[in-house]
C-alpha cells in the first residue's frame, strides 16, 4: 500500500498565499514602484495553521 504524505494544515483566512505585495503607486527616485509586503495575520505569513498552545504562548 502508497504511502501518503502529510501536509501541514493550510490557514483557513489565507489559503496558504500568506504573503501579498501590494504596489502603492509612488515612485521611489530611482523610477521602481514602492511595494509593501503584507502578510496573514492569522497564521503570521506562514501559510498554515499555528498549533494553539504556541500562540497562547506567544511564540
């Protein structure tokens, strides 16, 4: 019988795409466009789940 892999747990707010680049607009004087990284604050941009007992721990 196959042997299935284990995948961790993907963040049910997230879906597992935890992090997002959102273009501002601005220009930087060098002519690129100014980014922000934005990331899940439910799973912290890790794209999945945290266990309970760590986030009441604050790690």
């Amino acid at each position: 019988m196959p042997q299935s892999a284990s995948t961790p747990p993907v963040c049910r707010d997230c879906d597992g795409f935890a992090t997002a680049t959102i273009t501002t607009g601005a220009r930087a004087s060098d002519g690129s466009r100014t980014t922000i990284r934005v990331n899940c604050p439910t799973c912290r941009g890790l794209g999945r789940t945290i266990a309970s007992a760590l986030v009441r721990l604050g790690r």
